[in-house]
C-alpha cells in the first residue's frame, strides 16, 4: 500500500485565535486621523478622536454601507475626517463615535429612530494603548477581555537610556500558532536557521493565558563569545515580549496579528540602549539583523507547510504536546 499525507483536509484547519492583538504603533496615527484595517477576516477602520483616544470601528456605514477608512476630497488618499470624538463617512456625512453610536447626520430633520434613541448602530472594538502600541480585542463569540495587556517597562522608562524603536514586519501565510511553535521547535535551528547550538529551554512554564520560556545561550561578538540569556514571555496568543540579556541588552515586542486563520502579520519592535560607541551599535544592529534573517527564513517554511493535528515526532523534538495544549485555549470554532 501506498502512504500519501492527507490531501483532502484543508492545510490550516484551525480557527484564529482570541486575545489582544497590535493594530498600529502610538506614534502612527495622529490625534484626527483615521486608517483602514484589514484584520480578523474583516474591514475595520481605527482613528484617533481630537482628544487623542484610539477607536476601532466596523469599517461599513450603517447608513448605505461606504467603507470608513477612505477620505475624500481634502482627504482623498488619507483616512476619512475624524471630528471631535467622531469619525465622519466620506459618503454623505453621518458621524460615530467609538462606541458605535451616531452622533450626527448633517442633512437630516428628523434622526432614524435608533439614532434618536442614542442605540449603537456600528460594531465597535475594544482598544487599549500600551507599549506604544495600539491593541484591539478579538473574540470570535464576542466575549469581554479576559485578561490585560503587560506594561513593557523599558517601553515606559524615557530617561533617555534607551534608543528609538526598530520596525520590521512581516506577512505569513500561515497560522499564529504555527509561528508560535518555533520556540517549543529546537531542531529547526541547525536546518533553518544553520546555527550549531540548539538552544534548549531550561524553564518552559505554562500558567493561564502566560507562558514563560527562559533559556541560556552563547552570543559570538568580536570580544569572544559571551554568555547570554533570553526570556520570552507570552500574553495569550498576540503578544510575546523578549528580553535578550549579554553583551547588548535588547527587548523585543513581537506582536503577530491575524488577518485571517492563515494568513498572519508579525510586528516586530526592537529596543536597545542608546549606544555607547560605534562598535557597540553595530553589535546591536547584528542582532537585530539576526533575528530578521531568522525570520525570513523561517517564512519560506511556514509560507507552504501544512498543519498537521498529530505530527510524527521523535524523541528529539520539543514539547509540542505542551506547547499546543496551552494554545488550544484561544482556539474556538
Ligand atoms: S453611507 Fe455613510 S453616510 Fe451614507
Ligand atoms: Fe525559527
């Protein structure tokens, strides 16, 4: 008989998961300005109203169904116009407010009566600012959130130690948890990634919607090799902040977002001390070129494999059986 993998079931088979996911970065979305968002398999719209709070809204109009992402005329290419704590459609003029409510039609005598009672008549999404970094709330059944946000505080620290972030992003067509299972995936680096160390977890906790890995490892710089640590904290399915501690101490906030169940956006942010010398930054940029590098070549796999519920695996690989049981939480149908 001949064995054949299973071509009739779908490649990713799961859901997206729920949680808190990064939307935009603070400092990309100005006090009146909107953007489209495509994200959750669905047209959203986020803007910062005059008074500077982030709001994501469904993107159509209640009214006759514009998007309320595109501007027009003065705003044409940008977003649509925000106006005091409202987003105004570029259609015929009816504003919202975050909370979905309408709050003007301009031309109207007379207000729809959900209008006039003050209902909601737009889906409107939970937002929370930290990190510099604007979050929203998924939850496939609706469901309030379950838990909060960390506060990074390097992120917060602006006594000038630290430098400016470094951006990097990435679109994979595949599923978070796929992305998430490299750091439970030992074996993979020597292939992928051609390092010769396999870096082993010395601590992998699993604890609610946390998970903690802490692992040691050996950074090659131009002073010798040096001893080196990384610890990788995880806040539901969205969030991971890392903190690589030895010669240059980075923090990465890498936040994957999904746009549908299998097709995934990492935002990478990197923090590093302000460099004390030349040499000093081009180490840090290393590293950080390192990681993007692992990346890239991690997405030629994760762009095509398929996912598969009962893996065939080796005493060799990592705790995938743990990993995927602290996932399944945030997966439902
Ligand atoms: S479609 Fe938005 S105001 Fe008419
Ligand atoms: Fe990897």
């Amino acid at each position: 008989m001949i064995i054949t993998t299973d071509k009739r079931t779908a490649r990713i088979p799961l859901p997206m998961p729920w949680g808190w996911f990064h939307v935009l970065y603070s400092d990309q979305l100005a006090a009146g300005e909107s953007r489209p968002l495509t994200y959750f398999d669905q047209e959203l719209v986020v803007f910062r109203t005059e008074s500077g709070v982030a709001k994501v809204v469904d993107a159509y109009c209640p009214h006759m169904g514009a998007h309320l992402g595109y501007g027009i005329r003065d705003n044409t290419g940008g977003g649509s116009s925000v106006v005091g704590e409202s987003i105004v459609c570029p259609f015929h003029g009816w504003a919202f407010n975050g909370e979905g409510k309408c709050t003007d039609i301009p031309y109207a005598k007379n207000m729809p009566p959900k209008v006039a009672r003050g209902e909601q008549v737009l889906g409107c999404w939970q937002v929370r600012e930290v990190n510099r970094s604007i979050l929203v709330w998924y939850h496939p059944h609706g469901v309030d959130p379950l838990f909060e946000p960390p506060v990074v505080e390097e992120l917060a620290d602006h006594s000038g130690h630290w430098g400016e972030l470094s951006l990097h992003q990435w679109d994979i067509g595949t599923h978070m948890e796929e992305i998430g299972e490299n750091a439970v995936d030992p074996a993979h680096f020597e292939f992928v990634h051609g390092t010769d160390e396999i870096p082993n977890a010395e601590v992998l906790d699993f604890n609610g919607y946390e998970r903690r890995g802490f692992l040691k490892t050996r950074q090659p710089t131009p002073k010798g090799v040096v001893d080196a640590t990384i610890e990788n904290l995880n806040f539901g399915a969205g969030i991971a902040v890392v903190r690589f501690k030895g010669l240059i101490d980075t923090v990465l906030m890498a936040h994957v977002t999904p746009v549908t169940n299998e097709f995934t956006r990492a935002h990478y942010a990197f923090l590093q001390p302000k460099p004390a010398s030349e040499g000093m930054a081009r180490l840090g940029k290393a590293l950080v070129d390192n990681i993007c590098q692992q990346m890239e070549e991690d997405k030629i796999i994760w762009d095509r494999k398929k996912y598969y519920e009962k893996p065939l695996l080796c005493d060799g690989d990592g705790p995938f059986a743990k990993f995927r049981k602290w996932y399944s939480q945030f997966l439902v149908e």
